[in-house]
C-alpha cells in the first residue's frame, strides 16, 4: 500500500499494474535512443508511405519528439499535471508542424511494431497490450494539445486580420484627407500639408494594387515630389 502510495501521480493516473513492465521496456529501449526513433519512423513510414512522401510533417522530427516523449513519461517521477502540460506542448507542436491528428491511431500500431521488433526474446503478448494502453493514455493530452494551438492560432490569425482592416481603413481616411487638403479654394491640386504620414498612408495602399484611387495618386505624386528638392514648387 505504501509503495503504491510513494509512485509519482502521473502514474496512479494510469493502471497501477501497468508501470512496471512499461518503465521495464522504457528502460530497455533508451539505451539506444537513435534506434528506437529510426524503428519507428520505418514503422510509421511503412504503414502510411504519403506521410514519408510530403515535407509537411517532418517525420524525422516527429518520431523524434514522440519517442523522447514516450520514454521520458514512462520513466520520470513527475507529477501528472507536469506531464500532461509537458505532452500537451507535444500535441501542439505537432499540430503546428502539420501532423493529422486522424493518424494517430496509426502512430498506436505503429509503436506496437517498434517495440515487439526492439524487444525481442522479452516481448510477450501483454507488453503489447501494456504499450497500446499507455499510448491510448496519452492520446488525449496530444489532441487537447492541438486543440489549444489551433484555437490559439485561428485566434492570432482573427486579430491579423482585424488589425490590417483597422490600418487599411486608417489609409483610405488618410488618403481621403489628402485629397481634402491637396485642393486649394478654386479647387485646384496644390502641395499637400506637412502633418500628413505620407510614408504610412502609402505603404499601406500599396498592399491593394486593384484600387488606386485620386487620393493614392496624390500620395504618390506628394511623395515624388518630397524625394526630389530640384522639382520646382507649383
């Protein structure tokens, strides 16, 4: 009961009688991490060739982080809300690198394959059964991961988009006023006042080429005529 007691959270979190025998294979396959990340990508690679094939996800590095992440969580004495903000992040990261979140039931029979190959005389029929109850445990830290970095994202991408509507629309009112204060009291075109954020104005419509209208005409003509002090003053 007390040893029970003394095991780090994350592991009470998952079946008891489990850990044993995951940190038992855990311990065996970091010995020689490189060839645990290469098994698994061939395996990965082999039940889903498209994903090899396409730069988007990185597979390398995808097999790379969830190795390292299976085996660190198998084997810390962390606590559970560690580890699960620790895979969240790898959730989120490969979301953010591209990984379909729809494949990682393959990513499960994949890794079942890894380590019955890595294993050899100490596989048995429950350490397969062991291996694919810890990646269903940590399954949905992954995807509460991609979930917060594509909320997050879509997010950031709404405020983009409202902060160049709100600067686009800050250009035509200053292109509009240019135009205003370029006209004298007869109407005609004369030098534009010195308040104006001629540089700014300018950049930002030049962001819509199908719509040049009088007032970014001015800007331009005003500009020109600022980079060249020999042009006479009408």
């Amino acid at each position: 009961m007390a040893e029970a007691a003394e095991r780090p959270q994350a592991q009470q979190a998952f079946d008891v009688g489990s850990w044993p025998a995951i940190r038992q294979s855990a311990a065996q396959l970091s010995r020689n991490r490189e060839v645990f990340v290469r098994q698994l990508h061939y395996d990965i690679t082999s039940l889903v060739p498209e994903l090899a094939s396409t730069q988007a996800p990185d597979m390398w590095a995808f097999c790379e982080r969830m190795a390292q992440s299976l085996l660190w969580v198998a084997l810390t004495d962390q606590p559970l809300g560690v580890v699960a903000d620790a895979l969240r992040r790898v959730g989120g990261q490969n979301w953010a690198d591209g990984f379909p979140d729809t494949q990682y039931p393959t990513i499960a029979h994949a890794l079942v394959q890894t380590v019955h190959y890595l294993s050899g005389s100490d596989w048995s029929a429950s350490t397969g059964s062991v291996w694919i109850g810890y990646f269903m445990w940590i399954k949905p830290h992954l995807l509460a991961g991609a979930q917060q970095a594509a909320a997050q994202f879509a997010a950031a991408q709404q405020e983009a988009e409202r902060q160049a509507a709100a600067d686009r629309a800050f250009a035509e009112q200053e292109a509009a006023r240019v135009a205003e204060l370029s006209r004298d009291s007869r109407g005609h075109h004369t030098n534009v006042v010195s308040d104006v954020n001629i540089e700014q104005v300018a950049s930002l419509l030049d962001e819509d080429d199908e719509d040049t209208g009088y007032g970014h005409l001015m800007v331009s003509m005003t500009r020109n005529q600022r980079r060249d002090p020999r042009r006479p003053t009408p």
